[in-house]
C-alpha cells in the first residue's frame, strides 16, 4: 500500500543502502557511500574532525593489531568465573541498574530530522555521535546508510505469501498487533533510546507495529512508563533470547524487520547460531535483518588486558559485561545457515579521533543486512544464498 511504502521511505536509517562502497580517492569530492563519506586525504589533517570514514590499514597496522589481540587473549578468565559470568549475563551491573532507575527519557535525547532517521544514542558511542551530529546533522544514526530500493519495497508490500500468511494469523488468538500489515521487531531495546524515534514515525503510518524487547525488566519497564509509548503501536516485553523455549508473544513469520545492534556481541559464542535461527523463523518472506556490532581488531577489543579473554575473540568488560568482535565471514556464515540470503555485508572501519590529547583510534564494525527468501512458486522449498 501507499502508507507503507511511505513508512518504509521514512525508516530510512534502518536499511542499508544497495550500491557499492567508492574507494578512497585523493579529491575533495565526497563520495555516495553507505557508511559515510569523510575521506582522510591529507594525514596532515587528521586531527581536523573527530572521525574519519573508510579507513584502509596498512599491513603494519593490520599486523600490530593482530599481535595485541594475541597477547591479550594468552590469560584466559578462569572456568568457574566464566560459568559465573554466564549465570549473571542477565543480570545488569549495579551501576546501569541505577542509571536505568535515575535516567530521564525524552524525545530530545532520540532527535529526528525532516527524513526521520534516527540517532541512536548509546554511551559506548558518544563520541561516535557528536561526530555524526557535527558532520552529518542531528539526524544521523549509528545504524546509518539502511534504505529500502523501489524494488525491495515491491517485494515486501506485494508478498504473494501475504494472503497465505493473513489466513494463518486469522486462525491464531488475537495477539499484540495482530491487526498491523507492517511490523517490526527490536532485539535489545535497552531504555527505548531508539524505539521513541521510531515511534514518533509509527503513531502517523497506519497499519504499522513495533515490538521491542530487552532481558532487563527494568529497561522495558522504563520504556513503558514514557509519554510517547501507546499500546495502540507499540508492545515492550522482557525476553531473553538466548532462552530457545521462551514464546515471543506473536507467531512466527509476521515481522517485516528485525533490528539486532550491538546485541549479538553480548551473547555467548556457542548459543549465537541458535539465536539467529530463532529470529529468522519470526521473518516473513522477504523480511529484513539489520544488524550492526562489533568487529574484529576494533580498538575496544586490543584495549582489553590480560586476564578478561573469555574465549576466542570474547571478552568480559570490568562491569561484568561480555563482548565479541566478528568478522564480516561470521556474520555471513550465521545468517546464511539461518536460511536468510545476504543483501549487504560491510565492514565499517572509521579513524576515531580525540583531537585535545592527540590520540587516534581504529573503530571496526560489521553494518549488514540480510532477507528472508520469498518462496518459489515452482518449488516452495527453493532459496538462494549468495556467497561472501
């Protein structure tokens, strides 16, 4: 329908974009990429901005990154306080406890531009969005570059398993958004910092619904204490992911788009592959997965000192909290094996920079975006996976 394709074109920070990254080129003239477009041309200039796009390593960086990951993965965390972390993985440190307590919300917090796109405002990432913010305008986002094309839009507002799969919904209990012919999903939703942008689009689009979900009752609870949430669109629920017999509280195979940033990283490696699984059997055909985290070598990871490696590539913070850091072949591997077919898989390397002491940081992150196949209509069964 007209409404959803419009509402589609205002989601546009949640799609990424389908053209090619440019390379880095020795001109002024800016690039059309999908993950920014400030090129460091003069290394004289470096400490000119506060982060620099597209970022190419040398061997030598690339191999003293190697080495210092190396060198803090020799101590590994002891087995009994690795069993410990896992237990409490869903309990949140004491001192975000209390912030979730004390924090005031508003929509001033979650700016929106004329477009819509959203500022997602994450403390590891402060610095990361006054950059954004400067260069780029108030409503840039850390999940930046995400775009629906004409025919994807197609594919999803003119599903022939749409009628297939309203007659399944119309034998099921009536459930929340059970009347939405749009509907998204948030994994992680922590204090609603991004939900509440979202939600100012939603609560003008007919037809839409959004779930969001976070292991932290009092997160969700913070979400639905906010003015601007209404059950009418929106339902917050407490959900552990990594709990495979834990219900959602819908069907499977209803949402349009899933949301997953800078959640995965969070979870155990081995229990990864059966939270992708999960989420991919809630995707209707042609459904998208947007994910953003953590990639391998990113300065958060060749931080970490002895002793906090937990396994290969995972490591446990000082609050307790524990990180991975992929590469863009994981990340294909894991979707892929979950049945969904890759759209876009980037690496987004960016020069992070603290202009006062003079410190420059190499940020690594995987941005992708992966469907739901639609089903042939010669052989149901039928679906293609492309390779990395």
């Amino acid at each position: 329908s007209l409404n959803t394709a419009n509402f589609i074109r205002r989601l546009s920070a949640l799609c990424l974009r389908k053209t090619k990254m440019q390379r880095r080129h020795q001109s002024n003239r800016r690039p059309t990429v999908p993950l920014g477009s400030r090129i460091l041309t003069d290394p004289s200039k470096v400490f000119e901005h506060n982060m620099w796009d597209h970022m190419q390593w040398s061997q030598e960086e690339e191999e003293n990154a190697k080495r210092k990951a190396a060198e803090n993965s020799l101590v590994k965390v002891q087995s009994e306080d690795q069993d410990k972390y896992e237990r409490e993985a869903k309990i949140l440190p004491e001192k975000r406890r209390q912030e979730f307590k004390t924090e005031k919300i508003s929509l001033e917090h979650t700016k929106i531009n004329n477009d819509n796109s959203f500022s997602l405002k994450n403390g590891m990432f402060e610095e990361e969005e006054k950059y954004r913010e400067k260069n780029y305008g108030s409503g840039s986002t850390a999940v930046q570059g995400y775009v629906y094309n004409k025919n994807e839009v197609k594919a999803l507002t003119a599903n022939p398993q749409d009628k297939k799969c309203g007659e399944e919904l119309g034998k099921v209990e009536s459930f929340p958004g059970s009347d939405a012919t749009y509907r998204i999903l948030e994994v992680g939703c922590g204090a609603g910092n991004s939900v509440f942008p979202i939600l100012k689009v939603l609560c003008n689009t007919p037809g839409t619904f959004l779930y969001c979900c976070d292991f932290a009752s009092g997160a969700v609870d913070l979400v639905k204490s906010h003015s601007s949430y209404n059950s009418a669109w929106c339902s917050a629920f407490v959900h552990d992911v990594c709990d495979d017999a834990l219900p959602y509280p819908f069907p499977d195979e209803i949402l349009d788009v899933i949301l997953l940033v800078f959640v995965l990283s969070t979870i155990h490696p081995d229990r990864m592959q059966r939270v992708v699984n999960r989420l991919a059997k809630l995707l209707k055909p042609g459904g998208m997965l947007l994910f953003r985290d953590y990639g391998r070598y990113d300065t958060a990871q060749l931080r970490f000192k002895e002793g906090r490696c937990l396994s290969e590539n995972f490591y446990v913070r000082g609050d307790g909290t524990r990180v991975y850091f992929f590469t863009k072949e994981e990340v294909w591997n894991m979707f892929t094996l979950a049945g969904l077919s890759e759209v876009q898989n980037l690496i987004d390397r960016r020069l992070q920079v603290n202009r006062k002491k003079k410190v420059k940081m190499q940020r690594v992150w995987i941005q992708s975006k992966f469907q739901k196949p639609l089903l042939s209509l010669n052989n149901p069964g039928e679906s293609t996976k492309r390779h990395p």
